[in-house]
C-alpha cells in the first residue's frame, strides 16, 4: 500500500477509535448514575437529600419509583389485611377498640414495611439486569477499540517503512 493510502486509514481508525473511546465513556458514565441511584434506593426508599442529589436524567425514574413502591407495597398490605383479619377477628373482639385499633395499625405498617421491600428488590434484580448490560456493552467495545489500535499501530509501522523505502530510494 502506498503512503497516502496507509495515512487515509490511519485517519480512518483513528477517528474509529476516538468514536468508540467516546462511546465508552459515555457507557461509564451511564454506569455511575446506575450505580449512585442504586444507592439511593437501596434502603427501600428516596429521601429528599437522595432527590437534590440525584443523577442527572434519574429525578423521574426516581419519582415513579416512589409512586410505584408506595401504591405496590399499600394494595399488597391491604390484600394481607383482608387475609388475616378472619383469624383476627375472635382476638379482636375480646379487646377494646383503641388497642383493636393499634393492633391493626401494627399490622398493616408491618406488611407494608415487607411489601416496600419486594418493591426495592424488584428495582434492585432491573438495575442489576440494566448494569450487566452496560458492562457487557463496555467489554465489547474495549475488545473493538483493541482490535483496531493494533490495526492502527501496523497501519502506521506500514506507513513509516513506506517513507523510509521511499526515502532510502531517493
């Protein structure tokens, strides 16, 4: 190959490996505001310091999060009541109605406490799934940009030694 065409694909895979340099950067990035909202989450719940710090694009993501685990965990503990207030019931009726109160109050926050950790579990398997895709995508890309930086370094030792015949002829 002649010197012009080895500097042409020089070009070529430089900007090959820029484009995917880039790309990887961008997939870390996307990685670490996977991973700083999974730490937000991971106690079953967005504080309000969680939402000031969320990472960018995540706010929404973050809001129906919390809409999705509280309606989730409420219609699943209500559910859990209507299960267990049969076997209840007899207990119930031997106590007076400010303690009935209290014990079914317990009950309901308890299950609601179990039902929001589903929800969270459920957040935490997608954001693992979504990591491990990244990750992927990630090791894909470094093997590319590897195969074409040794394409790249045989393009210019190619080059080099065309100028050096050239010259050497001359």
């Amino acid at each position: 190959m002649s010197v012009l065409m080895h500097s042409a694909l020089i070009g070529q895979l430089t900007r090959e490996s820029y484009d995917i340099s880039s790309k990887m950067m961008k997939l870390r990035l996307e990685l670490r505001k996977l991973q700083k909202y999974a730490t937000q989450i991971s106690d079953g719940g967005i504080s309000l310091n969680d939402m000031m710090n969320a990472p960018a694009g995540y706010t929404g993501r973050q809001m129906m999060f919390m809409q999705y685990s509280h309606n989730f965990a409420m219609m699943n503990a209500q559910a859990q009541m209507q299960q267990a207030m049969p076997m209840m019931q007899m207990q119930m009726a031997q106590m007076d109605s400010q303690t009935a109160q209290m014990i079914q109050y317990n009950m309901l926050q308890n299950f609601y406490k179990q039902q929001r950790e589903v929800a969270k579990e459920q957040e935490t398997a997608l954001l693992n799934e979504q990591e491990l895709q990244i990750q992927q995508e990630l090791e894909q890309l470094k093997a590319q940009k590897a195969m074409i930086d040794a394409e790249l370094q045989q393009a210019k030792q190619e080059r080099d030694q065309g100028i050096g015949r050239f010259f050497g002829k001359g």
